[in-house]
C-alpha cells in the first residue's frame, strides 16, 4: 500500500496535541513557583526544557499508538488513539514519526545537559526510559505510576535543577496536585477502555481495580489537588492568591460526575473526559502560575 501524503496538521494530530498540557504544564507552574519563592530563574533555559518536554510527550504518545495498535489494544472499534485503525496512517509512520521525535527529543536534552551540568542528563535519561517503557508498564498495571514519575515528578525536580543551578526541594509541593490530575487523564481512559483492553490481554490498573473503584479514584485525583492547595496556603507553603484555582472547580466535578456513570452507564457516559481532564490541567495549572506571578509581584 502507497503511503499517503501528510500535511503539517496531519502529524500534528497524530501526536495527540490535547494531551500536552500534561507535559507543559508541570515545568510552567515549577519556573512560577520558584520566580514567587524567590529563586534567581534562568528563564531561557526554562523555556528551551518546556520544548524539549513537548517533544518527549509527543514521541510518548506516537509510541504508544504504535504499540497499542500492534498489540491489538487499539482495533477499528477503539475511542482514542486512532491515527492509524482510522486508516489515515500506517503502523510505520507512526513509527518512523516517534523515533524521529525521540530523536530531536534526546539531542535537544544531551545540550541541555551539556549546558547545565551532569544531573540534568539524569532526569533526562530517567525520563527517557519511562518513555519507551511505557507501553509494557502500561500493560502490567504500572502505567499510572510511571506517568506520575514522567509527567510530575522528574519534570518538576529537573525544571528546578535547570532553572537555578540546584535541585530545591521546596517545589515537591507541586508534585502531588499536578501529578494528580495528570494520571486522571490516564486513568479516565483506561477505566473507559476496560472491556477493549481485556480482550487485548493486557492489565491496566484500571482493570486490576473495577469500574466502580476507577470511578472513586479518578473522582479522589481530580478533587484532592483543590484541597491540598488549599492545605498549602494554609501551612504558608502557597499563597493566598493561589484560591483562584477554586475558579477550576466546577469543570473538576463536571467531570467527576461523569465518572460516577461509568459502572452503569459503561464507556459512552466517559467518552471525552480524557480530553477534558487536560483542559481541566490547563486550567487548574495557569491558574496556580497566574496567582503565583500575583503573589510574586506584591
């Protein structure tokens, strides 16, 4: 079969763009939350990690349509990654499209190592390796677990390490809410898929706890973020501007009620929340970034 030509906005599809604010978002909030602590921020640097962290997202996520479609997760009848069950690309694009971004992705974090010391080559490798194992993690019930290392707490430690010269461990503060929502997003969608996943013979997490429970948990990782923020101010540790990611409340329950449905109203009654839950991170986090400019500049 003759492969199809592509336009820009083709491949920019295939690597599921929605979900970046689960890489983006952990090394924006971190840059804000040292500038209010007062630490010196290096933001060029900053910013060259937050395009380094995209482009690793963006392999992940090829890397995993790739794999999910040769293990037989992803069919023609699967909500999600569909790039290539549409019939819009073949296997090995979407092969060819991970290893090139995990490529640019590697090189820019080797110079980004070389201009920040040795323990950034660390965090990246860590990251690295979480990338391409994700996939076989993912199918032994592990792949909320290394979500919650990729996307919050290597980024968050390493935006620390890269931005100042030092790891300050002040911004594990960050961990746990954005961590939190982040692997809701995994969650969601492997709760939603659980009857397609059993039939591919893997065992998400999801699956390992029942619908009922992935329901309560994925309601417990969109809601708790709002109440440890609040614990923070209140330990002074945050400041009380950072009430304004209360604003996020409303679509967090949104989406928390819709979950509840899921034991009895199965995958329709969930269908999109994955994609809402990263809208729901976006906005949680530029609230959070936007109360800690505030707070910063008064």
């Amino acid at each position: 079969m003759k492969n199809k030509k592509h336009s820009f906005k083709d491949w920019l599809i295939a690597t599921r763009p929605w979900s970046f604010p689960a890489s983006s978002m952990p090394i924006v909030t971190t840059l804000a939350y040292l500038h209010w602590t007062g630490e010196s921020v290096n933001w060029f640097i900053g910013l060259w990690t937050l395009v380094t962290i995209i482009v690793f997202h963006a392999a992940g996520n090829t890397w995993s349509d790739y794999f999910d479609f040769k293990k037989g997760v992803d069919r023609e009848d699967t909500v999600g990654g569909t790039s290539i069950t549409s019939g819009e690309f073949q296997a090995c694009e979407i092969k060819k499209l991970a290893t090139g971004l995990l490529t640019v992705a590697v090189i820019s974090g080797l110079a980004l190592a070389y201009c920040t010391g040795l323990p950034t080559l660390y965090f990246g490798l860590a990251g690295c390796v979480l990338t391409i194992l994700y996939p076989m993690l993912k199918y032994h019930a592990l792949g909320d677990l290394d979500i919650f290392l990729t996307y919050s707490v290597l980024p968050i430690l390493g935006t620390s390490y890269v931005a100042t010269g030092t790891i300050i461990d002040k911004v594990l503060w960050l961990v746990l809410p954005i961590g939190l929502i982040t692997v809701g997003i995994l969650h969601i969608n492997n709760a939603r898929d659980i009857e397609h996943d059993k039939r591919a013979g893997i065992h998400t997490f999801a699956m390992l706890v029942g619908k009922r429970a992935s329901a309560i948990i994925y309601c417990l990782e969109v809601i708790l973020p709002f109440i440890w923020v609040v614990g923070c101010i209140i330990y002074g540790s945050m400041p009380i501007w950072s009430l304004m990611v209360l604003i996020a409340l409303k679509p967090a329950i949104d989406n928390a009620r819709k979950a509840i449905l899921l034991p009895k109203g199965g995958m329709e009654v969930v269908t999109g929340v994955d994609e809402a839950t990263a809208k729901l991170q976006l906005m949680f986090s530029l609230l959070l970034v936007v109360s800690l400019f505030i707070a910063s500049f008064i």
